[in-house]
C-alpha cells in the first residue's frame, strides 16, 4: 500500500501528541534563538553606526550588552531545543520500533513467510532511524520557521509596509516554493534509494548465509556481480538526490542574494522619499540579510524528507497490512481432546495443499502421518496451529472449532516443532526456556534427557550455560534437531505436533526418543509425520496421504 505525502506526515504527527509538551518547548526555545541569533547582527551594525556618530536611540553600552546577552541566550535555547528535539526524536523512534515488532508478530508466520528477511531487518533499522530527520529536525523548524517570519515580518513591516511585504514573499519563497518545487521532481528517487537499500541488504545476509555453498561452488564472482550491480544502482539513485541537493542550495542562495539586493533598493528608494528613516533603512536591510537562517533550513529538508517519506511508506505498510489470522480471545477456556477436521481444504495462491480432507485423531495415542513431500503433511500441522486458516471445512479440538478457542489457550495445549530448528545467540538453558520460563534446572534435564540430548550438552566446557553460536552453527543438525525437541517436551502441551523429529538423527537416537514418545502417549496426543518407516511404527494409527487428501488410516 502506497500513501501520500499528506497521509504520512498526518500518520507521524499522531505519534507526537503524548510529547507535545516537550514539541512546545522546543518550539518556544528554538524561535527565542533564532530571534537572539538575527538580533547579534543587527545590534553589531547599529553599534558600528553609533560609533561612527550618526542617530541611534540607543547607547552603545547598551547595544554591546545587547549583544552579549543574545550571544549567551542564543547558546542556551540552541541547547535546550536540540536536547528537546532528540529526545522526542528517540522516544519516538523506540515507539516505533515497537509497534514494528508486534506488527511483525501479528504477521507472523504466514504473512513472512518468503519475505525478504534482509529488507525486513532494513525497514527495523534503517528506515526506523530515518524518521529522526522528521521528529528531530523537520517538526519545531518548520513551527520555528513560521513564528520567526512573523515576528520579522512585523519588525520589518513598522519600518515600512512595503518592505514587510516584500520581506513576507522572500521568506515564502526560501521556505516553501522551492522546498515544494524540488520535492516534485523528487517524488521517486527516496522510494527507490529504500527499496534498493533493502534489497542490498537481503543479498548481503544472504550471502553471509549461503558463504560455504558459494564457496563451494565457486560462485563468488557471480553473487559479486549481482551485489555490485545493486549498489551500482543504489549509487545512481543517491547522485539524483544529491544532484537535487545541490540544486536546492543554489536555488536558496542566489534567491536570498536576490532578495536581499531587493530590500537594499526598496529601502533605498523609501529613505530617498523621505518615507522611512536612516535607521530604519539600515535596520531593514540588517534584519532582512541576518534572517534567512530558519527558511533556509526548510529548504534544504525538500530532498532530506524524501528518503524519510520513503521510509515511513515502508512502515506504515508494514503496520497497516492484515494478519492472515487475528489472535482469539474472551473465549470460554479450552479443554483437550481428540481432533477433528472436516472437509478442509487450503491452498498457497492458486497451488491447491489440502482438498476436502476429513480425518479423526483420537487423544492419548500417537498418530504417524506419512505420504510424498508436497502431499500436504507439515500444512496440515500449521492448520492445526492456526498458523493459516482454512479457505473451507473446519477443524476442531474436543469439539470445539479452533476459531472459537482462545489463541493462548491453543498455544499452551499445543507443542509444534518444525523441519527447520531455530536457536538462538544465547545459553542453551535460555534456548530451552522459551518453552517454559519458568522452567527448574530439573525439568529442563528430563525434558532433555528424553529427546537424548543432555549427554551432549554435558560434554560441552559450559555444560547449559554454553553460548550458542547464530542460528546454532555450532552445533550439528542433529543436536540442533533434539535441542528443538527437548524444546517441546519441556512446554508440557497435551498435544505435540512434530515434524520430521528424527530426520537427522542416528538409529540408536532415534530409538531413545521414539521410546521418549512411546512413554508419553497416555498423557498426550503425539502427532508424528515422517517419512521414516522405523519412526512411525510405534503409532497408535498411521494415516498417509497424497496430493492433500487423506488415502488411509
């Protein structure tokens, strides 16, 4: 989903309402400093005047000390309203992280699932941390900007209104028309400097992953040239903003050169007539000439922001998009029991997985579930998480359909271990915690003692305390297989959902855990798919299927 410029900017400003205190103050701080920094020039040229004996209302003492004082006011607002901004700025921006993240896990899995991972990590990071350019630096200039031009407009305008108006037109134009101009041209180029920056970033992860099989087979030049040709485009895109950049500051200067000549003439003119006085000409052309500063930052946010935008586009789609399946709750609690599933049916775009598949597995007994790959087998347990929901038919738990059971309840009677283990760069006693927080030492133990893994952790220097390294690479396939199935005894679900648990395991292992399994059938419900034949044959019932369509029991 694409949105507006107006969408966004209205989308972030919501964000800002709980701080809007500390935005006023940074507002007020910034428009005093920028008064006392256009004031420093204009009391030195008066000054400089009074010395030389012409007609100031005002002693020289008091104008130096004018002076000083807008020098030490102007240090302290300047502080005052950075540290104000970036705190806003950074509280913001952990928000927005967080709401990030439990978009993400709202999404999870099925909306993920073949997302490019490295765009995604781009979109936490990266686009997050552009929004501090809106927060920080976009906000209370513009606000500053606004209250500055109008109290140097009036200024301006007591001397003669004329010049006020002349002064009105100059500070739009700096500030507003050629921000705007240049943003138009720029609509594009921050849209694609963030997309391509995402699809750098997935190709280097996925190429920091894939490093041994580029090694052996010797692909490195290509997967070389592939990363050289996107940061060859990426670079393109950030010379069209630079060149926009660059555009923005001549544009600003030679107009404020222009303007200010402008001023010089009118009051030139004006004083000549008799309309206005020698002061007041030289205070017009002083305060017009020392008064750009905040219009000239609004320009140059006209190519800034479109990165920003760009990236807060990228965000609100994230946070916007629907969950395949919306977390249940306020439901009456669950009870376990057999399963059921009648006349489902499912399908990944238009490739049909399940069709009309009707099936009941009774409690406390192990069901092995055999068939091809592709047959449907590892779909039909993620159903049964609720991980997706069927396009038709129902499937239920003691009766109960599982869009009607609360999504905790469902999470804590079920257990579900995948082909794919996931461990994470930490102690393998808080890998296995994530089943159960709470866990003792002793519980852990049996849970890994049962899936045959705690001799092996043992034998390491660090025993549970051991780190593991990322995604568990220094461990084997088959000691991550039974770290993730110790996972699963130790969160205690009646039901046990299990994928391919013993493909990466020996015989004499496979035997321990199957014996596990066998132990454990009187308390839970065991559903086992594999296609090993040794493994399934201690199930209560096999079923087998193919092409998604339940063959026998």
């Amino acid at each position: 989903m694409k949105h507006s410029r107006w969408t966004i900017i209205m989308r972030l400003l919501k964000l800002v309402r709980p701080l809007s205190w500390n935005m006023a103050g940074a507002v007020l701080l910034g428009t005093i400093g920028n008064l006392c920094a256009a004031g420093i020039p204009v009391l030195a040229g008066l000054a400089l005047l009074k010395s030389m004996g012409m007609y100031i209302p005002a002693s020289l003492e008091l104008l130096l000390a004018g002076m000083i004082g807008c020098g030490i006011v102007r240090a302290l607002c300047r502080y005052g309203e950075q540290a104000s901004n970036h705190y806003i700025a950074f509280r913001l921006l952990a928000l927005v992280r967080d709401l990030v993240f439990q978009a993400l896990r709202r999404l999870s899995p099925a909306k993920l699932e073949g997302k490019d991972k490295g765009d995604l990590i781009a979109v936490i990071t990266a686009d997050v941390e552009l929004l501090e350019v809106f927060y920080a630096h976009t906000i209370s200039p513009v606000c500053i900007a606004v209250l500055f031009t109008i109290v140097c407009v009036s200024v301006i305008a007591r001397v003669h209104p004329l010049l006020g108006l002349l002064a009105f037109f100059s500070y739009l134009a700096i500030g507003a028309a050629v921000p705007l101009l240049i943003s138009l041209q720029d609509d594009t180029a921050g849209k694609e400097v963030r997309r391509l920056s995402g699809e750098l970033s997935d190709a280097v992860l996925d190429n920091m992953r894939g490093l041994s099989e580029v090694l052996q087979y010797s692909r490195g030049n290509a997967r070389q040239e592939k990363m050289d040709a996107l940061t060859d485009a990426l670079l393109e895109e950030k010379e069209i903003q630079s060149g926009l950049s660059g555009r923005i500051a001549a544009s600003s200067g030679t107009l404020i050169w222009l303007f200010d000549i402008m001023m010089i003439i009118g009051a030139y003119l004006l004083y000549g007539q008799g309309s206005i006085t020698f002061t007041g000409f030289v205070t017009s052309i002083l305060v017009m000439m020392s008064s750009f500063g905040p219009v000239s930052a609004l320009a140059a946010l006209g190519s800034t922001l479109s990165n920003t935008f760009a990236a807060a586009d990228r965000i609100l789609s994230i946070l916007e998009e629907e969950p395949v399946t919306e977390d249940v709750t306020g439901q009456q609690p669950a009870l376990y029991g057999d399963i059921a599933a009648e006349n489902v049916s499912f399908s990944y775009g238009n490739e049909k997985v399940l069709q009309d598949l009707s099936v009941w597995l009774p409690k406390d007994q192990i069901i092995g579930i055999t068939g091809a790959s592709g047959s449907g087998k590892s779909t039909f347990l993620k159903l049964l998480m609720r991980f997706w929901k069927p396009e038709d038919g129902r499937l239920g738990i003691n009766d109960r359909d599982l869009e009607t059971i609360n999504t905790s309840d469902l999470r804590n009677m079920e257990g579900y271990m995948t082909q794919d283990t996931h461990l994470f760069r930490d102690t393998i006693r808080n890998n296995l915690k994530i089943a159960k927080p709470d866990a003792s030492d002793e519980e852990i133990i049996a849970a890994c003692q049962k899936a045959s893994v705690h001799d092996t952790i043992m034998a390491l220097p660090d025993g549970y305390d051991t780190v593991l390294g990322e995604m568990g690479d220094t461990l084997s396939g088959g000691e991550r297989q039974r770290l993730s199935l110790a996972r699963a005894f130790l969160h205690e679900a009646r039901i046990l959902l299990l994928d391919e648990p013993t493909s990466n395991l020996d015989a004499l292992n496979e035997g321990i855990i199957l014996r596990a399994l066998d132990q454990e059938k009187h308390a839970r419900t065991v559903l086992l798919v594999s296609h090993r034949e040794s493994s399934v044959r201690i199930a209560d019932t096999i079923v087998h299927m193919e092409e998604g369509k339940l063959i026998h029991e």
